[in-house]
C-alpha cells in the first residue's frame, strides 16, 4: 500500500516524482503530496487529499524548482484520509520530511515517548511520530540523519519502507525498508526511488532492490551506500529490470483493466515461452527441476495466498492432487500465520502472490522456512520481496498488472500452476504420459482459446446492461471452476460493489437456495466436463424457484442454450484448464456492469493493489 518515489540528481525533480506517482497510484489513491528542498535550502511541501491529478493542480503555478525531493501517494492505514494526513510529513522542527509506506506498530508507545519530550503532532498518522523520532534522536546525539535513521529504526516495530530528505541538503535522500518493498535506480550521476521498480523504468534499467533492516544513504555524485541498522556495510547488487514503457500505459483502452484482460492470449504466451516445448510437447520449469528431491520426497504440498491468488490456489490443489496424488493443502496466509500451523520438513509450501508484496503471505513464508519446509513462489513482479524470500520459484511472466482487480495475473497463476503439476506428475511417474502430452498441447493452444473466449465481449456487454441494477448475485461452480466462481463474485463486487457470493454448485441446496427469487441472478459456470449433468440439475433446482441464470456454456451446447435465461459461449479446452477460459467472460462481465455504474474500475474504493499491510 501506499506508493514512494524519490529523486536525487542534476534534473528538476518534481516532474520525475509526478510521473512516478502517476504509475503508483494503483498502491493507493486517497492522498498525495511531494517535499523537495528548495533553491534556499529549505523544504518546499505540497500535499492534499484526492489523488496525483488533484495534486498537480494544487502544484500549477508554484516555484518547485529543485533537482532532489520524495513523493508519495497514500492508502490510508492511520487517520482518514486528508490533508494533514497525507505524506510527506515534517519533523517538529520542520528540518526533515519524511514519506512512508507500511505500518509502525509500536507508534503509540513511541508517541507517547515524544510528547513527554515536548513534541506535538499535526496528524494522526504513526508516520509523523516516526519523522519526530528520528528528528529526536538526532538533536539529543548530535549525529548525522543516517545514524539517527539507523538508531531510530531499532526502536521501530512494524513495517516500513521510507525516504527522508533534510533541510539545507540538496544532495542526499536516506532511505530504508522493512517488509516493503523499495527499490533504488541508478542513472548517470543521479538516483531514483520507488516502492516498485516499473514506475521509474523511464529513466533506468539498473535497480538496487533493498533488503529487509537496509538503510541507504542515496548522495548525488557518490556511490550508493547501503548498510544494516547497525551500520554494517552491506553489498550493492545490481539488477537489470526489462520492460518497455508501453507496458505501463492503456494501449487505447478506456482502462487498464479492460486492457489486461484483453492482453491474456500474449500474456499466456509469455507465461509458456520457453517452458512448453511446441515439437516435443516437454515441459521443462528449472525452479523444478533444479529441486527435484524436494518434490519427489514431498509428503504434501501446502498453497499459501490470498484474495485472487488463493482462488488459483485452489485450481492448483485440484491440478496436483490430480496429476501428482499429492495431498494439498491451501490456506489464507493470514490465517496460517496465526494458527501454530504444522509444518514438516517434508512439505512443500508453494506461495502465491502477483505483486510479490503482499505482508500475510510474506509472514506465513517465513514461518513455513523457520519450520524448515521447502518455500517455493509463484510470483509475476521480478525481484519482489516474496521472489527473494522463497527458496526457488516460477514468475507468471504476465507484465505489469495496474488495474487493481486481478485478471491476468490470476491466469498465468493457474497456467503455471497446470505446468507445475504436469511437471511434478511426470517425475513422480503418477502421471499417463499421454494425458501429459494433450495436456501440453492444450497450453500450446491456450492463446487462441482465450481470444476466441474473447469474442464473447460484445455479448458480455450486453448481458451487463441488462444486470447492471441487481443487487446481489451468486456464483456457482463445481470441481475445476468453483474456484472460478469464486473469482467471477469477487471481481464483480470490488469493482462494482455489488454483493456477491461464490458457492460451489451442490452447495446451493444446504442453505443458500433460500436466497433465490427472480431479483437474485446466479451465474452457473457449466462447460461440458466430468460434473456437467450435476451442474444442469442445480440449475434446475434454481429455475424451479423463479431464478434467472446465466450460464457459462461450452460452445455448442444446445442442451443449456434451451434451459439457461442468458447463456454466454466459452471455446473447450482440457478439462485442468478451464478455469483459464471461463474466468475470462466474467472478468468482462464484472468489467462491464462496473462501468455502467461509473464505478473506477481501475482504482476501486477502499482498495489497493499491494496490501503490505496485515
Ligand atoms: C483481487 C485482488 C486481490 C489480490 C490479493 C493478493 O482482484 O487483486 O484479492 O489477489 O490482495 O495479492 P497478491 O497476489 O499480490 O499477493
């Protein structure tokens, strides 16, 4: 949550950090605001409530010229959000500026400390006691800004990611994380810093991702410097990020959401290049086979996630108990993190995230480590926390995902997964090589079934103005896609913000078919697969009551064309992976009724795409 650029060199700094903020904003979007020093020295600070456009325009017309200054855009964790709440924060003095990503947990103790010592806050936030601490802390030491950083950082309990810049210093940004990510760009005589590396990749390639109790001392025309909180010289490595620009922009659509959804044909190309071979049908994943022993011993595999990326897990459970008679588990990482898990030396834990970031799964990777389970991740930012933090692992490979509600990165979840299991199924020999092989194929093909799954758009469309004003909706599936019918309710209630409720089919009849009448549409994900004739009698069951269904058929079943009220047509493809093309008509559909009730699509209320806060 919450978005962090910073710039330190010989150009004017303010349209870096904007532009940087520009491409954060998906971390969060209630507050923003920009501290640069300006020509005299001093600290020049511009914030407000709304979001990067509402600052600009507080901006226009003001002297901001400087050539180093810290930005940030807010999802609010302490204190509503306002403009006294928004970062950066000044220190009592006014002598530092502070910005801030992540929660500090002890804040009120260390408050308390501050106000016994005379100081007094203007916000309500637990980062403004972090700006007074550190300011605190270096008056009573008569030290730098990085030692004072350093000692007060040992104080803090929480997380962190933050930027500090100093009155009277043109030249130096400290910077320093804990459980949040913050990655620092190199340029020729200049730095860059961001919570996520893809904002700044205009200006460079070159990244230096920091590590947990990491402190940076970022001095213009100096080399970077990296050290522990104890002072400790840590080593600089750099990595080189690609992607192109054009990947952070809306291509023409209307939103990056509809966008992404449109990109999944290339994005599966991606996921699979290099992976599935198109002569031999083989499918080589190193993070696999270089741990083989792990798999081959693994007495069971444990998914850990949340949101969207649970929803793939539990494709994933049904893919490797399937194909690798593994037992798996898939827990909520809030959960397991809580709950003393057990946890062997055996068991595999696979953690699952998009952004790399999310603080639950992270937490519950580090208990499955301490336990000394195998950690192994399914991730699409390159070099996120949970990338580094697991043992060995597979990136979906989908690009940047910028809308806030997930859609391609949940199918390249589920594809990696799909090769995942066919992959262990193979080496633990409790897979039919033949299915192997159509299976592979299947994933050879999947571009093309998802564009073809594609063309339904127009009829989504329409089917979503007819549904725009319901009020509640079910989802039901069965096996493979109850997953998917719960994917299908969440995108439709964070983007439109109607009810929505994902069950498995046959769970309709102990209880929630009480529920149905003809205001109540249910969306029964029905394609021609092992449980058809079981999800065409639930759909009786619901139409016996008065209940309107929609239902996700495979193309050409005229059995469910005569008996559902609206149908929507998928392309089939293996039975494992469905899911990757059912989701596609409801991602549209929860896109379109979103739209028609002019909700921001991209920037959902109350959410954010990274939740690096528990
Ligand atoms: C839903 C959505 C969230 C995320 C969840 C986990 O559209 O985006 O439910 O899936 O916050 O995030 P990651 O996958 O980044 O760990």
């Amino acid at each position: 949550m919450c978005g962090i650029v910073g710039y330190v060199g010989e150009r004017q700094a303010r349209p870096i950090i904007i532009k940087g903020l520009h491409r954060l904003e998906y971390r969060g979007y209630d507050s923003a605001g920009v501290a640069l020093v300006g020509k005299g020295g001093q600290i020049d600070l511009y914030k407000c409530k709304g979001k990067v456009d509402d600052l600009e325009h507080f901006l226009e017309g003001k002297d901001t010229t400087s050539t180093i200054g810290i930005g940030h855009t807010r999802w609010a964790t302490h204190g509503e959000p306002n403009d006294a709440n928004a970062h950066p924060h000044f220190s009592q003095s006014g002598r530092l500026a502070l910005i801030h990503n992540g929660i500090i947990e002890n804040f009120r103790v260390l408050k308390d400390a501050l106000i016994s010592h005379g100081f007094s806050f203007r916000s309500s936030t637990d980062s403004e006691v972090l700006v007074n601490l550190i300011e605190y802390i270096q008056d009573t030491n008569e030290c730098t800004l990085e030692e004072a950083v350093r000692i007060a950082l040992q104080q803090v309990v929480g997380a962190y990611a933050i930027a500090v810049i100093e009155r009277g210093n043109a030249r130096r940004i400290i910077a320093a994380r804990q459980s949040s990510p913050m990655a620092i760009g190199i340029g020729e005589g200049e730095y860059f810093l961001s919570s996520d590396a893809a904002s700044i990749i205009d200006y460079t390639q070159e990244f230096v991702y920091l590590n947990d109790g990491e402190v940076a001392v970022i001095e213009k025309g100096k080399p970077l410097q990296i050290k522990n909180l104890f002072g400790e010289a840590s080593k600089v490595d750099i990595q080189k990020l690609e992607m192109s620009i054009s990947q952070l922009e809306k291509g023409g659509y209307p939103h990056f959401m509809l966008k992404e959804i449109h990109e999944q044909p290339d994005t599966i190309v991606d996921c699979i290049r290099g992976r599935v071979n198109p002569e031999t049908r083989e499918i080589i994943l190193s993070g696999v086979l270089d741990n083989k022993d792990k798999f081959l011993k693994a007495g069971r595999i444990i998914f850990v996630a949340c949101g969207t990326s649970w929803h793939a897990s539990l494709i994933g459970e049904h893919l490797i108990e399937n194909l690798c008679r593994i037992p798996v588990e898939v827990e909520y990482a809030s959960e397991f993190r809580y709950r003393n898990p057990i946890i062997r030396p055996d068991d595999v834990v696979i953690a699952v995230s998009q952004s790399g970031e999310t603080a639950d799964t992270l937490a519950a990777i580090e208990i499955a480590k301490r336990c000394g389970a195998f950690v192994y991740g399914i991730c699409n930012v390159i070099g996120s926390s949970i990338a580094r933090a697991t043992d060995s692992g597979t990136y979906i490979h989908v690009g940047p995902e910028i809308g806030v509600a997930s859609t391609k990165a949940f199918t390249g979840q589920v594809t990696v997964m799909a090769m995942l299991a066919l992959v262990i199924g193979k080496l633990r020999g409790t897979i039919d090589m033949d299915y192997y092989h159509q299976v592979a194929g299947a994933l050879l093909e999947l571009p093309e079934t998802i564009r073809k799954a594609l063309e339904s758009a127009p009829a989504v469309e329409k089917l979503a103005s007819i549904f725009t004003y319901a009020h509640n909706f079910i989802y039901l599936g069965r096996g493979y896609n109850y997953p998917t019918a719960l994917e299908g309710a969440l995108k439709l209630k964070e983007i439109s913000y109607i009810h929505a409720e994902g069950l498995p089919a046959a769970e309709m009849k102990h209880g929630p078919i009480a529920l149905i009448d003809a205001e109540m549409p249910t969306v029964v994900i029905a394609t021609l697969d092992h449980t058809y004739e079981k999800t065409v009698s639930n759909i009786e069951e619901i139409k016996a009551r008065g209940g309107k269904i929609i239902a996700v058929i495979s193309e050409g079943d005229t059995q469910l064309r005569k008996r559902a009220d609206f149908c929507l047509e998928v392309p089939s493809t293996a039975e494992c992976l469905m899911p990757i093309v059912s989701i596609i008509p409801l991602q549209l559909l929860a896109y379109y009724i979103a739209t028609n009730k002019g909700r921001n699509v991209d920037q959902p209320r109350n959410l954010a795409k990274s939740v690096t806060v528990e």
